[in-house]
C-alpha cells in the first residue's frame, strides 16, 4: 500500500480517536442491567431513582433499564416495585465507563389484615415533564418560517346498527351506473339499494407558519362524497392540536380550550406516572407516561405521552377528551406522531383524530380524520404582506379534481369502504348532474299532486333558465296568531339565478283576515349583486301590520300595543367596502296607523296581561338612514366566488344616523337620531367566554317623532330575553329621547365552576352570569341588574338547543331591589356556528 495512503490512514484514525475521547465524558457514562425476580424472570414497570432527587427511569417489558450520568462520581440507586422489597445499590462510574448491575428484588410478604401505601418519593415521571417543559420553548421556536404540504382525509362510518342493515347493500356496486343511467330501476331505488355506510372528506393543502401567530391555508383539491356533517376537519383556521402550547384551541370539537400537559402550569391540572421505558431503533430511550387530570373537567385531557429521554421532545401522543367538554362529539381522541425533519427541528407528521356521536339513533356515526404531513421547508423567503387576515384560500378549480389527481396524490390508499363510498357518490354525482336526471327532476317537482297542494306545496322550475316559482301549502295559507285575529296568506316565491352566486328573490303575497273583513299584501324582493363582499339590495313594498319593537321579549311581542297598520316602501343596501368594514343605507316611506279600531278575540286576554293597543294620530313618515361598521382584523378565507367570514378575536364597533325628513312626500314628522356601540366576544381561556356590548344614543333632534320611531325599552316578562340588547327587570316600558347609555355583558363559564363540584358535573349543566346597566337622562334614572343561572344544551337530531334557569337582582333609584326568576330556550345557529349570546 503507497506510503500516503497509510499516512491518510493513520490521520483519519487520529481524528475519529479524538473526537471519541472528547465526547466519552460527556455520553459514556452509563448504568444499565436488568431488574430481574427470583426466578430470574424481569420486571416491567420497576422503578429506578437516585437518592435524595427526583431523577429516575422506569424498566421496559423485559425488565431492562437504561441511566446515563453527566458526571462520574458514585450514586446511591434506589430499586422498587410493587410486591418487592425496596434495595439501595451504591453504583460508582468513573470517566468513560458504562457498568452492568442487575438487580434480583426479593418478595415481601404483605400481611392480609392490613396494608398500608405510603408515598416516599414523587414518581421520576414528574421530573422528565419539568424537563420537557423547561425545554419546550426550543420546539415552538424552531424556524422563522416554514411551508409543508398537508394531506386531510376525513371518514364517517354508521354505526353497528347501520351498518348491518346496510351490509348486504355494500357487497356490488359494479352496475350502478348503468341502472342509474338506464333507468332500469327508479333512482331512489338504485340509490337506497347501492347506499353506503361510509361517507369521505379528502382535502390537499399548502400550510404557511410563520411564528408565532402568522399561517395561511391555500386548499390546492378538496373532495367530499356522501354526508360529511361534523366530521372534523382539522384546518387550522379552526384551531387545531399543538402540545406544545398552554391552550390548545379547536373550534369546532369545543368552546373552552384544552390545559396542554406540557403547558407552565401543568402539575396544577395534571398527574403523571412513568409507565416503562425502553429503547428506539435509534437507541435512545423513550419514556412512556400516563397523563390524567386531578379533576375530571372540560379542559383536561387524558393518555399518554412518549418522550425521548435524550431530546426531551414529544415523540407520539395518545390523549382522549372528557365526553362532557365537547360541542357534538361524545367521544374523542387524538394520536400524534413526531418525526425529525432536522437534526433540531422535530414536527408531527402523522395526526389520527378518531371520535364518535351518539349511540343508536339516525345521526349516529364513527369517525376518523387522518392528517399526514411532507414536503417541508424551512424558513422560506415570503412575500412582504403576505401574512394577512386572509388565513384561507381555495385555489379555483380545487373541487373539480379528477380520479388521476387524488390517486397520485394520497399518501396512503383507500379502504376498501371508503372506495366503495367514492365509487358510489361519484356515480350519484354524475348522474345527478346529467340532462336524463335533472330533466326527470324537473318534471316531478312541476307535477301537481294533492300531498303538494295540502302539505309539501306547489313548484315550477324551469331549469336550463335557472329560474323557479314556488306556492306554499295550503296549510301555509293559515296565520292563526295575527292581529285581528287568523288571516289566510297565499304564499309565493320567485327565485332567479346568475353565476358567481349572484340571485334574485322575489315574495309577493296577500292575506286576508276574516273577523275584520280586511286584505293586507306584500311585495318583497332581494338581490345579490356581488356575493364576495356580501353586496345586497332589498326593496319591499307592502301593507301590512309592522312591529314597534321586534327583539322583544315573547309575550311582548304578540302584546297588541307591539303593533301598528303601515303602508310603506323600503329600499335597503349594504355592502362590505372592505376587509371588516361595512357600510349599509336605509330609506323608506310610510304611512303609520293605530289598529285600535280593529276587532279582537277574546282569546289572548287570557293569557296576556293589559292586552290594549296604542292610539295614536295617523302620519306620514320619510326616513333615511346609514350605518357603517368595522370589525377589527376580521379573519376570513377566501374562495373562488365567495368569502367566509370567520370573526375576530378584536371588538367591533358600529355608528348609525337616522333621519326624519319633513314635507317630503307629505312626510310630517322631523328628527334626527345617533347612536354608537360597541361588541366583543372574548375567549378567556379555561374560564369561559365573555361577550359585551355597550351603547350611547341620543335625539339630536325631537321636534316631532312619532311612536313607532321612539327608541324604546321594554319592560321585562317572565321570558328571559336577550341579554346584550335588554333588560330583565324593567318594571315599565320606557321611552327614550335624549342621551342615554347601556351597558350588558353575560359570562359562560362552560364548565369551569360546575367541575370542582363532584356530583353536579356530572349533569352537564353550565354556570351563566352577567348583568347590566343603563342610565336615561330624561328621568334621570339609574338602573342595574344582575343574573346568575344555570344552563344545559340537548341535542336532537343535528340541532343543539340551550336551556336555561336564571335568578335575576335589579335595583335602581326609582325602586326597590326586585328579582325574579326567568327561563329560556335558545337555537344554535349552525350557519354561524354559534349561540345569539
């Protein structure tokens, strides 16, 4: 061998000796063995410390265990488990040398009349946490920037019941296109024959982060087929699960945030065992610990964790949460695994969220939602401004991906059942959309029947002009609590549609009331002109009975002093100008009269109270009104032909002025009115939601103001009503002209008090407080009112409905202290995704 080679040799060795010998006093410091019984058998789950710290490890399923010590000097090791003797070993390591000590524990014999568990020492578990913690700021500040590919797949299994009545449907579904298409079958036939139990939500998209707060979405395909309602959909515009963080948000699983087992203050909320350790494909040690809460509540979750011992990162997770603390699941569980995409950069890659809603009933189902991620990269240059309130964006074209696409593009490949629900939904589809059915379609919804004219009601559609009549039941004909008594009111709709989701409505009706002999009629109509920022123009013509105050409470609003006769003519229009910010203006004629000389029945006075209408002198009215609001760095996502408003964690404020004219169109009425407000909803972490809103309005002009134009305030009924817009215990209506100011907040804590109370928790019912304020300086009056109550909300079918039981206090300084108990039934709105307060 040339003589430069064994001399290149020779250094190289050098170098690797070197760099050995450097790091050996560092790594190389190591006891290891076995914990074995008497029968030479190991241990699992035994439990390894150093004396006098909270340093400690645990064997693995073969009784093995693992310490590595940063410096070399001698320890004190004490050795216990269950059902053995405890045993101290003194254990020298010097510099550089790993020491093989096993360890044979000898039983104890435990006396049946007594056994008494004393705690010496706090589990080694608890150490590796507070390690972890104190490290965790390293993980959720790895990069500046970052840009990966997400792969979404969501699925919805009926449950057992379900899916035995459907599993002899499952087993053929190659003819259903061609019944389908030949009409071999009727449709609902084929498609109740070929039904599947699986439904499939896939999703591709690109994540942009940039910490701590920034990230957009950008949705290259989406796919859904079959029903995918409240399958969970893991974007993060909706929050999602980071363990690394205090608070862990999800939307749409919650509305209190989850207390992370790795948050500041964890051992507050949590307990932590260490249940075995053992080693990886890369040798290093992994240690298994279980998480449970100290108490059982709607922020805590429950599982295990795996931390690598040498990292000190999270390597996979697996944490359940408690049934009570969740908007629609009954169950739910998240599995999560890390990967190092750098050598100091450690990201989960594979997220399984598994759940579950309800038992035996029709909208019970299973689901999964499976969210892998790739294609990292590291602190990618952005654009300046890209980071903005647009967190969303679907690509055009992003739901019209083919077949080829989204088999090239899944990570892992379909189930079985799931190709069969995509196979099917796909031929659904194709033949919904095809000239054959929707011409079918057509013809059965213009066919008169009986049921349609009785209960269903009548509809004309003529399909290639994208427009259609309807004509209500005759069971819509009938308004049986109307003033005056039941009116019959033929109802009719035209609906006219454009691209980019532009529309025309149109509701011209007449009604009839039969103890008054009197016809009232309407023609209502509503255009959208520019459907990506919320362009809408009402025009509404009619003669008809109007409302002087519509949010009232429920009797309030069928009281006959809550209405008037008007003739009138509105024109509406509002607009989003831009991002947050709305402008709207509003004018109208009207012809206002009392209906003190229509005849009544004598049926409501049994249940209202001083059922008397308002006389008043018939006017003329012309009023114009803008408005304009803004909500601070509103949050949406941007779509195609449309833009999903997602709210803002900042307050919104609005500014209105209305004014009466004077002489136009014979208009004989002259004032003008301001008002400011201001609304929040505040998320207050583990304590609940707050939400507020404070007013001040004023008559900058009342020379003359008729009474439908008065700003009024109701008195209060046994009904609660709503509280950011009323009060509960005003003792008599007020009239309000000159400058007043209000005040409302209500508090849902979700959970957070109910859960220290062991047996109430367990009802699932809801603290609620609040109160309010109002000052009028007419009268100068001062009045405040306080709420407390309880609150529960039942699910029937898909539709969540909040009960609620309050105690109410007021006191002002024109009466005594009161209170009253109120109740209230409350719709979620699954349009807006969530309650009116």
């Amino acid at each position: 061998m040339p003589s430069r080679t064994l001399q290149l040799i020779k250094h190289i060795l050098q170098c690797l000796a070197f760099i050995f010998c450097i790091t050996l006093p560092t790594y190389a410091q190591v006891v290891n063995g076995y914990v074995l019984d008497e029968n030479n058998t190991g241990i699992p789950g035994a439990n390894i410390y150093i004396k006098n710290t909270e340093t400690g490890t645990a064997t693995d399923s073969k009784g093995r265990y693992f310490f590595r010590f940063e410096n070399a000097d001698s320890y004190e090791l004490i050795y216990s488990v269950v059902g053995y003797k405890t045993k101290s070993i003194w254990v020298t390591v010097k510099p550089g040398e790993s020491v093989r000590q096993d360890v044979w524990m000898e039983p104890e014999k435990i006396g049946l009349e007594e056994v008494v568990v004393t705690a010496k020492r706090k589990d080694p578990a608890y150490d590796i946490i507070r390690k972890v913690i104190q490290n965790k700021d390293r993980f959720s500040e790895q990069y500046q920037g970052i840009r990966y590919r997400q792969y979404c797949k969501a699925n919805r299994i009926l449950k057992e019941s379900q899916e035995q009545e459907n599993e002899k449907t499952n087993d053929d579904t190659a003819d259903l296109r061609g019944q389908l298409m030949n009409d071999t079958l009727s449709a609902d036939s084929v498609l109740t024959k070929y039904q599947p139990s699986v439904s499939v939500f896939e999703r591709r998209v690109i994540i942009h982060r940039r910490p701590p707060h920034d990230f957009k979405e950008v949705v290259e395909a989406e796919k859904k087929s079959g029903n995918t309602h409240n399958l969970y959909e893991a974007s993060p515009t909706r929050g999602e699960f980071n363990i690394y963080n205090n608070l862990i948000l999800m939307e749409d699983v919650s509305e209190t945030p989850f207390i992370s087992p790795l948050s500041r203050l964890a051992t507050i909320s949590y307990r932590y065992k260490l249940e075995s350790s053992d080693f990886d494909l890369d040798e290093e040690l992994i240690y298994k610990i279980r998480v449970w809460p100290w108490k059982h509540g709607n922020s805590t979750l429950e599982g295990y964790l795996w931390i690598g011992a040498k990292s000190l990162s999270v390597i996979r997770l697996e944490l359940s949460i408690e049934k009570g603390a969740m908007l629609w699941y009954d169950a739910f569980e998240v599995r999560q695994d890390f990967d190092w995409i750098r050598d100091t950069i450690t990201l989960p890659v594979r997220t399984e969220y598994n759940y579950s809603v309800g038992k035996r009933n029709k909208s019970a189902f299973r689901g999964t939602t499976l969210v892998i991620r790739s294609d990292f990269e590291i602190d990618p240059v952005f654009k300046p401004r890209f980071f903005n309130n647009a967190i969303g964006e679907v690509l055009e074209g992003a739901r019209e991906k083919d077949t080829t696409y989204w088999n090239l593009e899944r990570p892992e490949p379909l189930t079985q059942d799931e190709q069969k629900s995509i196979f099917y939904h796909d031929s659904v589809k194709a033949y919904l959309t095809s000239d054959v059915y929707l011409d079918s379609l057509e013809r059965e919804y213009n066919r008169v029947t009986l049921g349609k004219l009785v209960y269903h009601g009548q509809g004309r559609q003529i399909r290639k002009k994208k427009k259609g009549w309807y004509f209500g039941s005759l069971l819509d004909f009938v308004q049986p609590v109307r003033p005056g008594g039941v009116r019959v009111a033929p109802y009719v709709s035209y609906t006219k549609m454009f691209e980019n989701k532009k529309f025309i409505l149109v509701y011209p009706g007449v009604s009839y009331g039969f103890r008054n002999k009197d016809f009232k009629g309407s023609i209502n109509s509503r255009i959208r002109y520019d459907a990506f920022h919320r362009g809408m123009i009402n025009i509404n013509l009619y003669h008809d009975f109007t409302t002087i105050f519509p949010n009232d409470a429920l009797l309030n609003q069928i009281r006959r002093s809550n209405f008037a006769e008007e003739d009138g003519l509105e024109v509406i229009h509002s607009r989003e100008i831009f991002n947050g910010f709305y402008l709207g203006t509003y004018a109208f004629y009207k012809h206002t009269y009392p209906i003190s000389d229509y005849e009544f029945g004598s049926l409501a006075d049994k249940y209202v109270a001083d059922n008397r209408p308002v006389d008043f002198e018939p006017f003329r009215s012309v009023v114009v009104s803008a408005w304009m609001g803004y909500t601070f760095k509103q949050k949406f996502i941007k779509e195609p032909k449309q833009k999903i408003v997602l709210g803002s964690k900042w307050p919104t404020i609005r500014f209105a002025y209305k004014k009466g004219l004077k002489g136009f169109w014979e208009s004989n009425i002259d004032f003008d009115y301001a008002e400011a407000m201001i609304t929040q909803r505040i998320q207050m972490g583990t304590l609940g939601t707050s939400n507020y809103s404070a007013l001040i309005g004023k008559f900058l002009n009342q020379r003359k103001v008729p009474y439908v134009n008065h700003k009024i305030l109701p008195r209060g009924d046994i009904y609660y009503s709503n509280p950011l817009a009323t009060f509960q215990l005003l003792d008599s209506t007020l009239h309000l002209f000159n400058v007043f100011y209000e005040l409302h907040y209500i508090h849902h804590f979700n959970g957070a008090m109910i859960n220290n109370i062991p047996l109430v928790k367990k009802t699932r019912v809801y603290l609620v407080g609040g109160g309010g304020a109002l000052y009028a300086t007419d009268n100068n009056l001062r009045y405040i009112e306080g709420f407390a109550g309880i609150e529960r909300v039942i699910r029937i079918q898909r539709q969540r409905i909040r009960l609620g039981v309050y105690g109410v206090l007021a006191e002002s300084n024109q009466s005594f202290p009161k209170g009253n108990v109120k109740f209230s039934l409350e719709w979620f709105s699954n349009r807006r995704n969530e309650w009116n307060w």
